[in-house]
C-alpha cells in the first residue's frame, strides 16, 4: 500500500509534465525507474493509464479520471501537511509542572501568567507538593527542586538566586519560653513541623554546626503541609518555623516575628527546574524553561 501512494505520487507527475524526463528531474529519480514505476503501477491495478510514444506521454482515459480524483486528495494532504509542520514554531500545549508552595508564589506563577496571554494555545498547571515526584511515572512536564536534589538523568534549570533559610518566632513566645541557643535547646522547643507528602513523615531540620551539615528531628504540636501555613502559624505564636529568609523578611523587619540560631541556618542550593532530554523539542516547554530561568543560569 506504501508502494502504491508512491506510485500515485509518481503518476501525477508524469502526467502533469506530459515527459518521464522532466518528472523523473522534478522527483530526483531516474527516468528509467520512474518507467519501470509506472508500469509497475498499471500492472497492479490491470488498466493503462498513459499513452507513450517516443516524443510524449499522455494520459489515457482511464488515465486522466484518476488524475482528476486524486490530485485534489494529494493536494489536501500536502496543505495539512504544511499546516502541521508550522506547528512546531507555535507555542501550543497543555504544560503540568510540580513544586512546592512558595516556588509556584515566587518563583513560577510571576514569571508564567504573562504566557498565557501571549501565547493563547498554551495552558499551564501548577500543582503544589512536597514529595519528590517522580515527574516522568506521575506524567508531570517539569518538576521544581534544590538543585543538589535533582536527578543527573534530568536537564536541570536553574530559576532562583540561592535561598537562605531562617528560624523565626514570635515575640511572645520568646519571651514565655526563651531563645533557644544550640540545637539541644532547639530540641526541647516547640516547632511548627511539616509533613512530607512522599514519606508521609516529618520533616528533619536540615541545618549547620561548626560548618558540618546536621539534622534536627524536631518536634512540635503543630504540624501542616505546606510552608505559608508555618508561617501563619509562627506569627501566632505557636512555636519555632524553619523557612526561607525571603518569606519572612518583612516580618523580621517589622518585628512582627524574630530570628533565633542565625549560624545554624544554612542557605540552600537555588531552585530549578528539571525535566527529562527527550521534551526539549516541545516549543511549549522551551519556552515556559526561558520564561523560568534565572539570569545567572543564561549564556
């Protein structure tokens, strides 16, 4: 059957040019395989469709019903074609991207909703998680983490500056049940907790001492999912939060809430994006990747 449209294509060319010498140079071929083509073509379907002679060709009866049906087909095809093909410079598509809370706030969304109105073929969904998806069995386009936690399979991204991360409380609670000073103290303090979504377990402090990475597995009453809410909640005092410095500046400023253990705080390889090799041809995904990165990350 591949044969055969090829061979339809042939036909329509010699019979257009009326010449197996000017076909044969319009399709890049010889003029005898484009004969032995033709009549191939006759052989399979039982009829003659042209009339050569040593100075022309023609089409014959049967011949030119056949140009006339298919030649509009061909036509129809080869403009979906074009019209297929001038999809790859246009940016369409659905793009699902994972990340936590405060990336989508900060980092993503700013940068991501100016797309949707100039490119209105795109469409773009956020989904807020902190487990480390497996974005490629979890059908996600990009995924969103520190850079020391993306996989080396991944084309990774970078969209952030280096976060710097605090733990801040309330005056108040300060003042009722003291500063904690070294990560003993810590231990005996309530902390505001956060819940892994892909462990189902709490999350371990992931701090300093005498420039040595530590983990404190703190405890506290308070525990949610997600790190605005860990805010919220040290502003009203429930206890120790553990967050990015950049979500609590204007509340050190104010003094609405206080920063304890500073030399414990580390500060964290930025956030990028990743997603596996084999998407970099989407222009969808290129050019929400161009919108998400960060300065220091282009050439």
């Amino acid at each position: 059957m591949r044969d055969g449209f090829q061979d339809l294509v042939y036909f329509i060319a010699v019979a257009r040019e009326r010449s197996f010498t000017r076909a044969a140079a319009q399709l890049g071929m010889s003029q005898s395989a484009l004969s032995h083509a033709m009549r191939a073509l006759e052989a399979r379907i039982g009829v003659r469709l042209l009339t050569r002679t040593t100075r022309s060709v023609a089409p014959t009866e049967a011949g030119e019903r056949l140009l006339r049906t298919i030649t509009p087909r061909f036509a129809e095809i080869e403009a979906e074609l074009r019209e297929v093909r001038s999809l790859k410079d246009q940016v369409v598509g659905a793009i699902r991207i994972t990340a936590t809370d405060f990336t989508v706030d900060h980092y993503l969304w700013p940068r991501l909703h100016p797309l949707l109105a100039q490119h209105p073929g795109l469409s773009i969904e956020l989904n807020v998680d902190y487990g480390l998806s497996d974005i490629v069995a979890d059908r996600y386009d990009i995924g969103v983490r520190h850079g020391d936690q993306v996989d080396q399979d991944m084309v990774a991204v970078r969209i952030s500056p280096d976060v710097p991360m605090a733990i801040v409380a309330h005056p108040d609670y300060l003042a009722a049940h003291g500063r904690p000073r070294t990560l003993q103290d810590l231990l005996a303090h309530d902390c505001i907790c956060l819940r892994l979504t892909s462990s189902g377990g709490i999350y371990a402090w992931e701090l300093q001492q005498a420039g040595k990475a530590v983990q404190a597995r703190v405890r506290g009453r308070a525990t949610f999912n997600g790190v605005y809410q860990m805010v919220a909640a040290a502003r009203s005092g429930a206890g120790l939060a553990f967050v990015p410095l950049e979500l609590v500046a204007d509340d050190l400023a104010a003094g609405r809430l206080h920063a304890v253990m500073p030399d414990c705080c580390p500060t964290f390889p930025g956030f990028h994006a990743y997603y596996p090799s084999r998407r970099a041809s989407s222009r969808a995904l290129q050019v929400v990747i161009d919108a998400l990165r960060h300065p220091s990350d282009c050439a």
